[in-house]
C-alpha cells in the first residue's frame, strides 16, 4: 500500500480552493482516467461526485476548481466535526493489467480539524469513595472503579453497569503497564541489528515494576483526583511513569499520564500505556488512519477515517512474529461486545497511536515462528 502510494503517476494539491494536478507519467497524459471526489464528515460520507478532468500532458501540471458543494458542505457543519475531501484516480477502461474502475492515485484533504476534547471538564453529581489500608474504591451513576494501593497501584477493576471491562490474567498483574518496549521488527533485527540487541541487553522486555507512592484527593465539584508513580527498573536505567486520574461522577474517566527517563538507557522502541480487557470487547472502531496497520513513517497511505473490524484481524501475520497493528492519529477509539456495549477512549488534545489485538508484547517477541503464535482470549489495548 505504501509503495503504491508513493509512486502514484498523478500528484495532487489544494492550493487556494483549488485542486492542482501534476501528472508524473513520462509518455502519457491523463485522459486514461476518471477524477472521482467524496467528503465525509466525522467519517461518514456526506457528498460525492466526478470531476471533469483535462488532458494535463506529461510532466505538466493544471489548476481545477474543486466542486462549489463542499463550501456548502462546511458552512452547514458542526465547527467541531472532522471534514476530509478524498480525491481518486481510477481508470476509464479495462486496461492489460487491471480492470476499469482500479483506483491508481488518491490524496486526502483536510477541509476542516475536527475538535479534540478538553481536559477542562467539570462533575456535575456525588461520587462514593472508599478507601482502607489496601484498597481504593470510587462510584458513581452505574460504574465504579478500584486500585489496590501497596503492591504496583493496579487498577483491579473497572465495572459499567455491572460489566467488568478489565481481565487480569497472571502474566499481566499491572493495569495499566507502562510499555517503553515492543516485539523487534525484521528490520530492527537485520540492518538496524543493533536496536534489538541493545533492548535485550538492557533488559527493555522485563522490567521490574515498582510503586513509588499513592494518593487521592477531592476537587471542589467533587470529581475524585487519583495519583500514582511507578518505576520500571531496567538495567541501567528507568522509567519513572506519573498516572493522574479525574474520576466524575457519571463514569468519565481523565487520564494524564507523563513518563520520565532516567539513567542509561536504549533508544526507546516505544512510549505508552496498556491495558488488558475482558474478551467480550473484541470489535475495534477507531476514528485515525486505516484500515490498515500504519506508523509514524509508513502511514501515507492511510486514510483518516472511521474504521471497524474485529480485533483477530489487526494483527499481521508476518512469518516472523514482530509487533503490528498500530494506528496513528487515533481520535477515539471503542472496543465493544456483541450488544455495542464496551469502552471508548478519547484523545484529549492531542491525537495518539493504537493498537488492541490477542497478543501481549511477550507473547509476540517470545516466539520466533508465526504458526506457533497463539492468541488469547484477552483483549489488549496499547496506546
């Protein structure tokens, strides 16, 4: 997908209203294709139509106007909503080595940013805490969540309705896990050998965790304040991660979460938080880039839209397993049970990249051939 992407014989544009259109070919114009547009909004499609395009010879460039609807289209949205204009190249006719209608160039527009939430959210009702030598307890209208205090602060459960979102399996006693690790790729193996070798020395896939302190605290509008430190201790050095959650009272859930390096360290494969969710929720939908896996520098050929498929199929079989999956520029994201009840995670501010499959870290890097890879049951959620 990505090499297609990258050599695409037609370059597009929008510069002032308008759609440029550069055609890269060296002995043949444009005149082979059909310039076909659509707008979603927040993902879904709300207009479409076909371009009428000139010859634009070799090498040449022209300026088309874009279809006069879509002004109309974004003075009618929300000015939070998410507005993107795709532009496709498909061919008019069957040619030798693909069908008419086979899509051979697409770029997508940003019309209008769609609104990220705040943080700035305010508890409008009570919330019940309970707290002991051991536990942290916190409820509210149809949920309740709970951390044990002396052990690592582990979440041990999170309920919506009487549904228990989290699983807790023996290999995964923290919730959420600070992850500053992820299984090898082929390439972190061959050419980029060093990456790999220079996690495993410093012992990146097995830290050991450590609580380093535990409070809580009221807000003025009752909203719960809950602050945790931990350390994952490595060879030489550490990660110390500060989780700070605002609990409201009708389930919403604000989570700030900050990671300090210290010590002699690798370079760092990835930065972020996991957690492990009951089977149940095993329908991912996210808002970003899709339908495939993308990464910071393999995501081109992605496109910004509201996707959905079951967690068993984020995972790439490679021959050798290594890590996959990932989404950038994640909106929001719900994994949810056959009755659409589950759990939505929202960026605040910034967007952030995703992942939710049947492997755990461990369970990729630990094993050497695909067919031996097996999934669990469990849901696992990286961010």
């Amino acid at each position: 997908w990505e090499v297609k992407k990258v050599y695409s014989p037609v370059e597009l544009r929008v510069e002032s209203g308008e759609l440029r259109v550069t055609n890269r070919n060296h002995h043949t114009d444009l005149s082979q294709y059909r310039c076909l547009w659509t707008l979603s909004i927040d993902g879904k499609q709300k207009d479409q139509g076909e371009i009428t395009l000139p010859e634009v010879a070799p090498g040449e460039s022209e300026t088309i106007p874009l279809p006069v609807s879509i002004a109309g289209k974004k003075a009618s949205a929300k000015a939070t909503s998410d507005l993107r204009l795709t532009i496709s190249f498909i061919l008019k006719r069957d040619a030798l080595w693909a069908k008419a209608g086979h899509e051979v160039a697409w770029e997508q527009f940003c019309i209008q940013e769609g609104a990220l939430l705040s943080s700035k959210l305010e508890n409008r009702g009570r919330l019940k805490v309970r707290a002991d030598e051991e536990h942290l307890s916190i409820s509210g209208s149809g949920f309740s969540i709970q951390w044990e205090k002396n052990a690592i602060g582990s979440l041990t459960s999170l309920t919506y309705h009487g549904k228990e979102m989290l699983a807790h399996p023996a290999d995964f006693p923290l919730q959420p896990v600070t992850q500053a690790f992820r299984a090898p790729t082929d390439n972190d193996k061959s050419f980029g050998n060093w990456l790999a070798k220079d996690w495993k020395l410093h012992g990146m896939d097995h830290p050991q965790i450590n609580l380093e302190s535990f409070h809580h605290e009221k807000r003025a509008d009752g909203a719960v304040i809950v602050r945790i430190q931990t350390s994952n201790l490595y060879k030489e050095g550490k990660v110390v991660t500060t989780s700070v959650y605002t609990v409201f009272s009708d389930g919403t859930i604000d989570l700030k979460t900050t990671f300090l390096p210290q010590g002699v360290l690798p370079e760092i494969p990835r930065l972020g938080i996991a957690f492990c969710l009951a089977p149940a929720y095993d329908t991912f939908t996210w808002y970003g880039r899709g339908p495939q896996d993308n990464y910071p520098d393999r995501k081109t050929s992605a496109m910004i839209g509201l996707w959905k498929g079951s967690v068993a199929e984020q995972y790439v079989h490679y021959p050798r397993p290594q890590d996959s999956g990932n989404k950038e520029e994640v909106h929001y994201l719900t994994l949810t049970d056959k009755q659409n009840k589950g759990i939505r995670v929202d960026a605040v501010e910034n967007a952030f990249s995703a992942s939710a499959l049947h492997y755990t870290v461990q369970d990729i890097y630990e094993e050497t051939h695909d067919c031996n890879l097996k999934p669990r049951a469990e849901v696992i959620l990286n961010m």
